[in-house]
C-alpha cells in the first residue's frame, strides 16, 4: 500500500520530527492496525477471543479483527476498537461509582470503554451534538449492554450550565484533523490542510471551555485526539493550563511504544511531557494524542434539581412490568422507571433536572407497552450478560443464524409459553417468545442481516 501523503504535511513533519521524520512517514505505507476489546460483563468467552495477543496498556484489549456479522459481536461480547484509541480509556480508567461524561461520544468506542470500568455501578452521560451520529452511539451502547448510561444530543454550551463541577471524569475525545487516520482511512487526506488544522484547534478551544467547567474539583478531564498536530495537542494542553490555571497535567503510565508528549511542540512547559503521543513507527497502532488534566480540589456549585425523563408508571403498567420481571429475570433489578409515550426505561440514579436539553435516551431500554402486555426490548436482553435469569433459553448456530435473519425457528420440545431471554454460545443475543414448540421472533427488523460464510 503507498499513501499519498499530502506536500505540506510531509514538510510539516520533516521539521518537527527531524531524523525520525523518515520512519514516520514511511508507516503509512504499513498495513493499519486493528484490535478489539472483550465486554468484561459477559461470560464464559470462547478461547478465540481471549487467546489473542493482548493489547499492553488495555486490561480488555486484544489484536486482531473482529467480523460485524458474527455472534460475538452482534451479542456485545466485544467490540472493535483501533489499539491506539483503547489508551484513552485506559487512561481514563474510572472507578465503580463514578459520574462520568463522554463529551463527544460516537459512534462509541469509548463510551462502551468507559461502561467496562464503571462495571454498571454510577452514571455514563454521553453526548453527541450530531443527530445522525447520535443514532449509531445509541446502537453501540444498546449492543454492548450498557445499563447507566444517558445518551444526550446536545451541544457542549448547553451542557455546562446543566453540569456545573458535576463529573468526576470528562472525556473529551475532540473532533481533529484526524492524522492517525490517514493509513486506515486514505479519505481522511482529502479534506486536510494547515488550515483545516488550524481550524480544528479552534473549534477544539470552544469545546475545552465548556468542559472544563463540567469537572469537579479534585476530577479529572482526558483529552485525546486521533492527529498528530502540535497546534491540537500540546499547544491546546498548553492553553488550557495558562486559561484555567486551577487545571494541571497529571502523569500517564506509558506502555508498549506509547512516548512523553512534546513540550518542545508548544511553549516549552516541562508539564507538557506528561501528556501520551502514540506514534505509528513507535507501537502497534494508526496514532493519538492522550492528556491527563485534574482539577484542583475546591469546593462546588451546588446542582440542584433532580432528572424528570419521563413519565411515571401508572398502576396497570407497574402490574406488567412487575409480571414480566418476575416470570423472566426473578428480580426486580431497577428502581427508578419512568415511560416515554410507551416505551419503558430504567434511569440511572444522581441526574440533575434535564428538561432544558435534548435527551436522546434517558437510560436502559427496557421494553414496550402495548394493549395487555409488556414486550421487553433488545436492549434489555444484551444488558442482561451476567444475570441469571429465571427464564433463558440455549439455541444452537443455525438457530441463531435463523434468528438475527429474522425467522421463527422450531424447538425438539415444548418448555412453558412466554418470553425467554435467547443465549447462543452462552451469550445474550435477545427475547423471543415461545409459542408451542415454535419461538417467534423479535429481533429487531432493522439490525437484521444474513450470516454467510465469509463472516465466520
């Protein structure tokens, strides 16, 4: 493969990169790197998965290709993810409990990376300001079984005065002129330029002064881009620290090639080397930038308010829910449940007041009412990876092949008529509803696809 790198950007990195400029540039014509990581709340995993070189710095992370339409992937069991951006949630790491923001989420690599860490315990917000996008994060949090998370659609601007000092960790993986991704997605080029870069670090300033205000004394801000630009890596780190002078830059343990940040790229703050730069002839990876900014313990604005994402259940729909849970999972695992029209959520505890902005799911979709009966959702049944539940049901490979087709299928015996969550190598892969010896299907008619034998 032979990239044509664009003029400007081979002289650019030829002057700040000097006698490795060489090595850099000829990475490109490298094969890309691609990895994935494991979902840490599903069990049993088969060899294949887990027998992968392991990616150092990322507890999950492991080499290799993942196939879209394949049963693990489609039950959430991993997700692909480029080995160079699984170190921005692994720098990230937040603990069980935590309240934690994904500024700029989709299409969700890192919102799903943050959901293994949180372990299902605290609150995920994560935000996308383009509602196209949003669509495919709301995807991506639905398939990996996240069961905190609130998924926004808001611009940061609108967030801030909502969140004041509220989260212990932001994210903010920024839109950027995405250098690292010249060698896996040559399209990238096309609309790079020093200009374009240049506007990338402004837009990059807007975004920082909003989130920055989201962190709560003692928290933490990562800040991560997929380029190489000094003007959206170090000098916007150095910005940040002669603007906000209540932020400074914490050290990042640095494994497998990953390489101190440049001061020398900015105004020369010895600080600066703190951040990570991931460059593509040093490890195994496309390239990023990654920094560590904690703000200094203080006191906080008081939030006050508290979330109203829906309406209350009336006394029929908590009899139906109440049914279902007790038949299918054996416990009532949710405490906070409101319905929008006549969907069902579960809403994650310690929201403030969020009429203002524009919520794109209030939480973890548990299913639908309709006239009589409750039909539990998708959602519901890939959230439920490490629940045993009272009603599950093994099917075989053609079975499953039949099911995320769309089919009914046939089983030898009869067990009892009603839902029952669907496993396939010991993975939820969704509801259906047995009838007879027949399960109907309900796997949702837009994710549907045909399993060929190229995907395997």
């Amino acid at each position: 493969m032979i990239v044509n790198l664009p003029q400007d950007f081979i002289i650019k990195y030829r002057s700040l990169l000097g006698d490795e400029a060489e090595d850099f540039l000829a990475s490109f014509d490298q094969p890309s790197t691609t990895g994935y990581r494991v979902n840490p709340s599903h069990r049993n995993l088969p060899a294949s998965v887990t027998a992968a070189k392991s990616v150092p710095y990322e507890p999950w992370g492991h080499f290799g290709t993942v196939k879209g339409r394949s049963l693990m992937h489609q039950s959430g069991a991993v997700y692909s993810q480029e080995p160079s951006a699984m170190f921005v949630g692994a720098t990230a790491a937040p603990q069980p409990g935590d309240k934690v923001l994904d500024l700029c989420a989709a299409p969700g690599g890192k919102t799903t990376h943050l959901a293994s860490y949180l372990q299902g315990q605290g609150l995920l917000v994560t935000n996308e300001i383009n509602r196209k996008r949003v669509k495919v994060l709301a995807e991506n949090v639905e398939r990996f079984g996240i069961r905190s998370a609130v998924i926004l659609n808001e611009s940061p601007d609108r967030l801030s005065p909502i969140f004041p000092d509220f989260f212990d960790k932001v994210l903010v993986d920024a839109p950027c002129s995405g250098e690292g991704m010249f060698r896996k997605d040559p399209a990238a080029m096309q609309y790079w330029s020093l200009d374009y870069v240049q506007e990338c670090a402004d837009r990059q300033r807007e975004i920082m002064t909003e989130a920055v205000k989201m962190v709560k004394p003692g928290g933490q801000l990562i800040y991560s881009t997929c380029t190489f630009a000094p003007e959206e890596d170090e000098q916007m780190m150095a910005w940040v620290l002669k603007t906000f002078p209540d932020f400074h830059l914490a050290p990042i343990t640095k494994l497998g090639g990953v390489s101190d940040a440049r001061p020398d790229w900015a105004d020369g703050n010895p600080e600066l080397a703190n951040g990570a730069r991931l460059f593509p002839q040093r490890m195994a990876g496309e390239g990023h930038f990654v920094a560590k900014l904690v703000r200094d313990a203080g006191s906080a604005m008081t939030v006050r308010g508290t979330a109203d994402l829906g309406q209350r259940l009336t006394s029929e729909q908590q009899g139906l829910w109440r049914d279902f849970a007790q038949q299918v999972i054996g416990q009532q695992p949710f405490t906070d449940l409101v319905t929008v029209k006549d969907q069902l959520f579960a809403v994650p505890a310690g929201l403030p007041d969020l009429k203002r902005l524009h919520v794109f799911r209030p939480g973890l979709h548990l299913g639908t009412f309709k006239k009589n009966r409750f039909e539990p959702a998708y959602a519901l049944a890939l959230a439920s990876a490490d629940w045993d539940l009272k009603r599950s049901l093994a099917i075989a490979d053609d079975q499953w092949r039949a099911w995320v087709h769309g089919e009914t299928f046939t089983l030898d015996e009869a067990p009892a008529k009603g839902w029952y969550r669907l496993t396939a190598a010991d993975q939820p892969v969704g509801f259906g509803k047995v009838v007879g010896q027949t399960v109907k299907n309900f796997f949702p008619k837009g994710l549907r696809f045909m399993v060929y034998e190229t995907d395997e």
